[in-house]
C-alpha cells in the first residue's frame, strides 16, 4: 500500500458526532461519576503540584493534597452513598464553589489503586487543573477544566490515530462511537490517554508494516511505544499488529517495530524501579461473596499460578465465561460506577452498528494468515488483561477473576473488527453504520442526562426486571 483511502463526508460526519458526545458527557456527567474517577482526580492533583511519587501512611498509599481540593468529592460530591435513589442538582455546582474559602491547609490523600500508574497518564489532566487555578477558579470548575483538557487530549490522539490508519478507518470509528468511549474520555480517567494512545500505537504500527517508513512516522512509532507501555504494559503487544515477512533483505520495517516494543518494555521496567516497584495492595468487595478483602501481593499470587498452571486455565476460562455478558454491556455504556444501564435495546443497536462498521470493509485485501495473526494478538493481550488483574486485583488464591470491566478491551476492539471485515465495502452500510450511530449516541445522551439530573439512580446493579421485558428494552435501568 503507498496511500490511504481518502474520508468521505459519512466518515467526517461521524467523527464531529463523536467530539459532540464526548464534550456533552464532560459537561453534564457529575463530578467523580466515572468510574475510580476520584482516585484519578487525587493522582492527577499530585502531579499538578509536582509530585511524581506516592508515599506510605500507615496502611494509606498517596500524598498531601490542598484540603479544599479533596473536599469537592469527601464532602460536597461523595460516592460512598447508601444505594437509594441519588439524583444531582445544579445548585450542588454552585455551593462546592462557594465553600471553597471556608476549606483551608492539606489532608493526606488515598489513592492506592492508581499509586503505581504513570504520570504520564495523567498530564493532561494535571495540566487542566492547573489551568482552572491559574484562571482563579474554585476547585470544582477546576475540576471541570482538567476534565477538558483531558477529554481534547484523547479526542487529539484519537483524530491523529485516524489520520495514521493506513486502513480498518471505519473499525476504529466504530469503536470510538460506542458511548463508554465517549464518556471515559469526557471524565479525568485516563483512558483518555489509554485508548488514544492505543489507537495511535495501533495505526501507527499497521502504517509502518503496511506502507513505506518515513523517518517522522519512524520517529513517532519509536516514541509512542515506551508512552504506550507506561499506559499499561499489557497494551504493548498491540504493536505487534504490525508486523509480516520482510518484504526484502533491507526492509527494515520488522526489526523498527520490534525496537519499538523493546523500547517500550525498557521504559515499563524503568518507570517500576524509579517507582519502587512496590505494589499497593486494597480493598475489595468480592464478586463472589460480597465481602471486603484485600488483593494479592503480586509474588505470591504469581507463585499460585505457576505451582498449578492447569488450575488457572480453568479459572480463566471460567471467569471468562461468567463475565462475558457484562463485559459486552459494559464495552458498549454502562455509567457511573458501572449503576446505569442504556435501555437493553441499545445494545443490540450497538451490535448492528459494529456489524456496519465491519461491512464498510477496510479498503485492502489480506489472506486468512494476516487475519489470524491479528486475532492471535488481540487474543493474546485480553489473556494479558486477565492475567494481569488476577495478580493484582484478585484476593489471594481466589477461584475467579476480579476486577477485569469490559472497557480494558477497547485499545484492542478495532483490531478484532479489522480482522474480520472483508475487503471492500457492502451495499448500503455506510448508511446503516451513520443512521445506527447518531442513534445510540442520542440514547446515551438522554440516559445520561436524565438518569443523574431528572430521574436518578440508586448506587447498586440493576438487573432486568423479569415482569416488564418492555420496559428494559426501551428505558434505561433507573426507570425498571
């Protein structure tokens, strides 16, 4: 391939409906209402007056922070509220403004679920904050400001990705309009920079394999690698996408991603030494028993899986089987804290619309063996995921998996739907792919709004009710 496909009007409809979706969910989703949202907003805090590194207080892993700063979610914004029906108010905005002045001095800050994580994660966000107190703004419009710059960060790194695609455009697009993209990138998360820099190491290593290496795109690649790796390292073999037989004997486009991906796993070991290399063990409820129970230490949860490798296959497996469903619900929309469920037919909205994405072909022709390596990555890096939560977010010698939501897969979603879409496109499905996205992104929308600021919510899971099928299929789960 020496080009890629030019867009069409469809393509750059889609695209502008996806930043309108993802601003609206920055604006009118609550503070902290993504999920571990707080313990984000704490990290990037730490960043933003410039500490990098975590430290120990008794059992508390995090850093001193400005009390008036934290006290936007202890006080005026908390979530550990009892599971009866909640519903915000824009008055709530306005009084954590104003009691601002009244807050002063530092507090210790726990956040030991994301001590370990990167500050590179968290630059944009860090650098929204600051922003918002340079302006004088009072913490929560500070706090708003940082998910700004955040959310135009990821929709950045998502639009130069798309540019980068050499093909598969529409596979990518599709994944991003699926509104747990939208709304994860309008919070302080960062899968912000998770997803965009995954989509970008994806375009960015199917350019370089697939077309010829400039030395900018060469540059790019060798750079994004290690920032992908500080993201998570089980993304890393995302990379390997790119990779096929050497074209000819100076064709050094194999040995530049392998460089790539060695780069990378340099800067994950390094970051984790300059770090400490130390885990942070937390609380958990388990999802067996309901109880609260503390994680595994890495080595000795490692040391399980390796005296009996047979028995975590089964548990794998198992745990995989068990919790496909709500990965599927959750990679589609699943708000707050994982509460809201979209109305049960959205989802099969959101499949016809992925099944359009994939008819729209990705524009180049590969044989079975290409398709296959492309699943055998997407595969190997959701065993990764798995694993990886089984050796720090699963209780010691547990029988199941722990932790794993179903948006960890979204870096690798559009891998998969490359693999599977044909060649060229079918008749009629740019359309159906335009008309079933503006519609699943006006429900999210309306489920948003209306389940936070009209209806409300309770805290707990709900399930379908068994009386009134209808109901689920066109309400969203605050209205069951």
């Amino acid at each position: 391939m020496s080009f890629a496909a030019p867009w069409s009007p469809i393509e750059t409809l889609l695209l502008a409906l996806l930043c309108a979706a993802t601003l609206f969910f920055t604006v009118i989703t609550p503070p902290f209402q993504a999920p571990d949202e707080n313990q984000h907003y704490m990290k990037a805090l730490a960043l933003a007056q410039g500490d990098v590194l975590t430290r120990q207080q008794g059992e508390a892993t995090g850093i001193d922070l400005p009390r008036a700063a934290l006290d936007i979610h202890a006080v005026d914004f908390p979530t550990d509220v009892p599971p009866i029906l909640r519903r915000f108010d824009r008055t709530q905005i306005a009084a954590s403004a104003q009691a601002d002045a009244g807050r002063s001095g530092t507090a210790f800050a726990d956040f030991p679920n994301v001590a370990s994580y990167a500050p590179s994660l968290y630059a944009p966000g860090a650098l929204g904050l600051m922003l918002g107190k340079a302006m004088g703004l009072p913490w929560i419009n500070a706090f708003y400001v940082g998910r700004l710059v955040n959310a135009l960060s990821g929709l950045l790194l998502l639009i130069t990705a798309l540019r980068l695609l050499p093909f598969g455009r529409n596979a990518l697009l599709a994944t991003a309009l699926l509104p747990t993209f939208a709304y994860q990138t309008g919070s302080l998360s960062p899968d912000a920079v998770i997803n965009g820099l995954g989509f970008l190491g994806l375009a960015l290593t199917l350019r370089t394999g697939f077309m010829t290496a400039t030395p900018a795109r060469s540059a790019a690649l060798l750079v994004t690698g290690p920032l992908l790796a500080l993201c998570k390292g089980v993304y890393l073999p995302l990379m390997a996408a790119g990779l096929r037989w050497q074209q000819h004997r100076r064709d050094l486009r194999p040995g530049l991603i392998l460089g790539a991906m060695a780069l990378g796993a340099f800067a994950f070991v390094g970051w984790m030494h300059y770090s400490g290399g130390s885990q942070a063990l937390y609380h958990i409820q388990s999802r067996r028993t309901g109880e609260t129970m503390m994680t595994a230490p890495l080595g000795e949860q490692l040391k399980i899986v390796l005296h009996d490798p047979i028995n975590y296959i089964r548990i794998l497996v198992s745990s995989v089987t068990e919790r496909a469903p709500v990965y599927a619900l959750q990679i589609v929309g699943r708000f707050g804290w994982n509460a809201i469920l979209l109305p049960l037919v959205a989802y099969q909205l959101a499949a016809l619309m992925l099944g359009a994405g994939v008819a729209n072909g990705i524009g180049a022709r590969f044989g079975m063996g290409q398709r296959l390596w492309w699943l055998a990555v997407a595969a190997g890096i959701a065993l990764l995921i798995e694993t990886a939560m089984y050796l720090t977010g699963t209780p010691l010698g547990a029988d199941y998996i722990q932790g794993t939501q179903g948006r960890y897969f979204l870096p690798i979603l559009p891998l998969v739907l490359i693999a599977l879409s044909p060649a060229g496109p079918v008749r009629g499905a740019q359309k159906l792919f335009a008309i079933t996205a503006i519609l699943l992104a006006t429900i999210a929308a309306a489920t948003v709004f209306d389940s936070f600021w009209i209806h409300g919510f309770v805290t707990s899971d709900g399930m379908p009710p068994h009386g009134s099928i209808g109901r689920a299929l066109l309400l969203p789960s605050p209205r069951w």
